[in-house]
C-alpha cells in the first residue's frame, strides 16, 4: 500500500514550526540526523545555563533566515517525532489490511533518504512492535560514498536484481535483458550521466 505522509512533511512541519523556508529546513533535519549540529554556546549567566544545554548551533548551516540556535527538544520530541509516529501508525494499518501483520518476524527494512531522519528506528520499534533496521547497498563493487546510504537503496537493489535475473536462464524476464546496453544509450550529462556510468560497472 501507500501512505500519504513521508519524509518531505517533516520537513514542511520544520519549515512551519521554525518559520524558515523549506530548503532551510531541510537543512536542519539533515544537519540532525547526520549528528552536525554541535551545542550552542551556553550563556555566562547561571539562570541561563540550563537552558542552553538543550540549544543546538545553527550558524555553520548559512540559513538565509540567519536562525542561530534552536531547541533540540524541541525540533526532535516536538515536532519531528509526532509526524514519524502518524507515518509509522499508517504503516501499521496498512500491514493490518494487507494480511502481513504478525507475518514478518524479521522486522522491518526503512530505505530512503528519509530513513535517516533522526529517531526514525526508535519510533518506528515503539509504532510497529517489530525490530526494525536501516536499509544500505550491499555487494557492490566500486561503491563510492554517494551509494553507500539508504537513499540508494532501493535504486541499487533493483539494478542488482536486475543484473541477477539477466544472468538466469530460468527467468525468462525480457525487462531485464539487456541493461547494460540500455543504460548506454540513455541520452545524459553531468551528474546523471556519473550515476549512470556508475550503475553499469555494477553489472556484469
């Protein structure tokens, strides 16, 4: 099934609770998950120094909004968090109405950009009474830094199932036959064109 809610509306929550734009948002959840955001320098004044402890440096993100500092508290717990328990509660009525639920004991797999979301495993453990693990590329050859995360995930699991069922005699797939020379004749540049190269030396 679908669900109507994903990653790009935490990011729009960010950008309304925040009163930045989205692209500035983005930042921030990113800078988040991806641990850069450092302590904000805490105030001299004793009265203050509690409160600066939960606060997070912004300043290195260059916003266009020039936010210094914000609450960790509250981006992760008050607004980040909310929106992942409705995404992981949709999950769980979709696995219900699918006939899946209680039939995958080895948990659950979360691909894509949005996978990195800070807290993202946790809630969904707590929504969905299931282990649950980020999804990255395995049994690549010549994986660069760009491909390592679980936004390729699934692009690099459909080129390498492809490649699998090019090689098998059984399978019998004409969608697969052939990719090789296909991705070679898709009219690219720039950086499409590197992702492209990169994807054909996946294959045999």
């Amino acid at each position: 099934g679908v669900i109507p809610v994903g990653a790009k509306n935490i990011t729009n929550d960010l950008a309304i609770g925040l009163r930045v734009s989205l692209e500035s948002a983005e930042k921030i959840k990113l800078a988040l998950s991806q641990k850069k955001l450092s302590p904000s320098v805490i105030p001299e004044e004793k009265n203050k120094k509690e409160e600066g402890k939960d606060d997070v440096d912004l300043t290195d993100l260059g916003l266009p909004e020039e936010l210094k500092k914000a609450s960790r508290r509250t981006l992760v717990e008050g607004i980040i968090k909310p929106r992942l328990a409705e995404i992981f509660t949709l999950v769980g009525l979709e696995l219900q109405k699918s006939g899946m639920a209680g039939a995958t004991p080895a948990g659950i797999v979360v691909t894509g950009a949005g996978a990195e979301t800070v807290g993202i495993t946790e809630t969904a453990k707590q929504r969905l009474s299931l282990p649950v693990r980020i999804g990255s590329p395995t049994g690549l050859n010549g994986l660069v830094d760009e491909l390592q995360g679980p936004s390729s995930a699934c692009a690099v699991g459909l080129v390498l199932y492809g490649a699998k069922k090019e090689n098998s005699e059984s399978t019998g797939l004409p969608l697969f036959r052939n990719v090789s020379g296909t991705l070679g004749k898709i009219p690219i540049g720039g950086i499409a064109k590197r992702i492209i190269d990169l994807l054909k030396s996946f294959l045999p």
